[in-house]
C-alpha cells in the first residue's frame, strides 16, 4: 500500500530543502569532510526509509528526485561556474549524492546484499571522510594527491641567510635539500615553524641534509624583518633570502607555506605538506 499522497510529496519536499539548507553552515564550521559524511549518512537513511513506502517504479522515481533536486540545482551550478573557487566543497556535495545512490541501489539490492551495501557505504564514507579528504586537500594545496613527484630542480638557490652573506649552489651540493617557501604574513607558515624547528634541531649535525626556510620578499617587508621575525620566537633554522624575488614563482609555488624535498642529484622527489615531507625524509633517510 503507498501512503504517498499530494500531500505527502510536498512534505518530502519540504524535508528535502530543509536538509540541503541545515547541511550548509556545517561545512563552514565542521569542516567539508564531516559534512561529507552527515550528508552521505542522512540521505542514505533517508532514501531507504521513503522508498520502502513507495509502491512502483514511478514513486520510485519521484522520491528520487525529490531528494536529488534540491542539491543538484544549489550545487552544480556553483561547480560549473567556479570550478576552481569551490574544488574545497566538492567532497561535501558529493556526499549527498553518494548517499542518494546508494540508497536507491541498496533499496532496490536483495536482503542479503543490501547488510553488504550497507557496510561498504559505511567504510567509503569514513575512508572518504578522512583520508580521501586529506588527499584532496593535498592535491588542491599543492597539485599532488601524495606529494610525491620526480622533476629536475628548476631554479638555482641564491641569496643570503642570517649568517651567509653570499648562499649559492656550492652551500647544497650532494646534499639533501628540504625548502620550506614562506612569507611574513602567512599565519599558517608561523603555525608550522616548530615543526620545521624540530626536524632542524634533529639533523643540523648531519652534513648530508640541508633544511632551510625560503622568504617570498614582500612589498610591506621591512629590511631584516624576515630574520628578526623569526629570531624573536627563538627558531635557529637557516633563512634563505633569494637573490631574485620571484624564486617561489619558479618553483611553481601556488600556496604558503610549500614544502620541497630535493635528493643529492638535484631532482625534486616531494612538493607538498612539512609533516608529509617530514615522514618522506624520514623514509628516504632509512
């Protein structure tokens, strides 16, 4: 018997728009990768719960698209018209739709195969959630889902530091490089200085690895600012100050701080997060 009357649709409606508006403000708050999860979780519950009460393919159709409408018409056009600009939220508004679908499938499977569709959305979900969401951060941040990629060097190292007036290529030769890009107003690169601190402190005795934060030169910088700036919170790492300003252009640098790992021959093995480039040292050092 179906108890999807005229009324009952707009109901669905109601509830359908109602979702969609009180998921919005938890990817601002939460974070996207949560949203993604309470989306995909609702919708699922959602959709099983409503075609259970559907009584034919057409019902089907229309609970379907009761709940699909609703963030495909708030979203795709946001995705179409600023590709670039929302690439953060795409993991949050796939969640509704993955939640929709499995749904529908998962409604339509055998009793059997519906425990084990169940128990993948589950773990795809958390797996997404989580880890697929880091990765497509990284891949946003720095262009590479891992980190990991295998170019030559582009650009030569020169300029000074605090206590070398004249750096050049013979300061790094047959060393392993980490470069940390960074600028003055970049609250982010302040936050991860005493993680960067840390790996100095750990290997400034090792002559085969060289660690140093590279400056992006700014109109408002003071001269020495970069230096005292950092002498002030008491961090010892070298400062490099590159001869030419646009050194981080040249190492296609998109987004501070980037964190690159270059091997003994000068072919750059890591672009990305300091503590993925800290694990990836640490690999490359085993």
């Amino acid at each position: 018997m179906s108890y999807l009357t005229k009324g009952y649709y707009i109901k669905l409606v109601l509830l359908s728009v109602t979702t969609v508006l009180l998921l919005i403000p938890l990817g601002g708050y939460a974070g996207h990768h949560l949203k993604f999860l309470a989306a995909a979780l609702i919708y699922f519950g959602f959709i099983l719960f409503f075609l259970n009460k559907t009584s034919s393919a057409k019902e089907t159709f229309f609970v379907f698209l009761i709940f699909a409408l609703p963030p495909a018409i708030l979203y795709f056009p946001l995705h179409i018209s600023d590709f670039a600009g929302t690439r953060l939220s795409m993991i949050s508004t796939a969640g509704h739709f993955i939640g929709i679908l499995f749904g529908t499938v998962t409604h339509l499977a055998s009793k059997k195969l519906k425990v084990i569709l169940t128990v993948i959305l589950l773990a795809c979900s958390l797996w997404i959630a989580f880890t697929g969401n880091t990765l497509w951060l990284h891949k946003i941040n720095y262009g590479t889902f891992t980190g990991n990629v295998r170019y030559s060097m582009p650009a030569a190292l020169n300029g000074h530091t605090q206590t070398v007036k004249v750096f050049s290529p013979a300061h790094y030769q047959n060393k392993i490089l980490l470069l940390d890009f960074w600028h003055t107003r970049c609250e982010i690169c302040f936050e991860k200085f005493p993680v960067l601190e840390e790996l100095y402190s750990k290997y400034k005795y090792d002559t085969s690895i060289l660690i140093i934060a590279v400056n992006k030169p700014l109109m408002s910088d003071s001269i020495g600012e970069a230096f005292a700036l950092l002498k002030k919170k008491n961090y010892s790492f070298p400062i490099l100050i590159p001869a030419i300003d646009t050194l981080p252009e040249l190492f296609d640098v998109t987004g501070y701080p980037t964190t690159f790992l270059i091997d003994k021959t000068g072919t750059v093995i890591f672009k990305g997060d300091l503590e993925k480039a800290k694990n990836k040292l640490h690999t490359l050092l085993q």
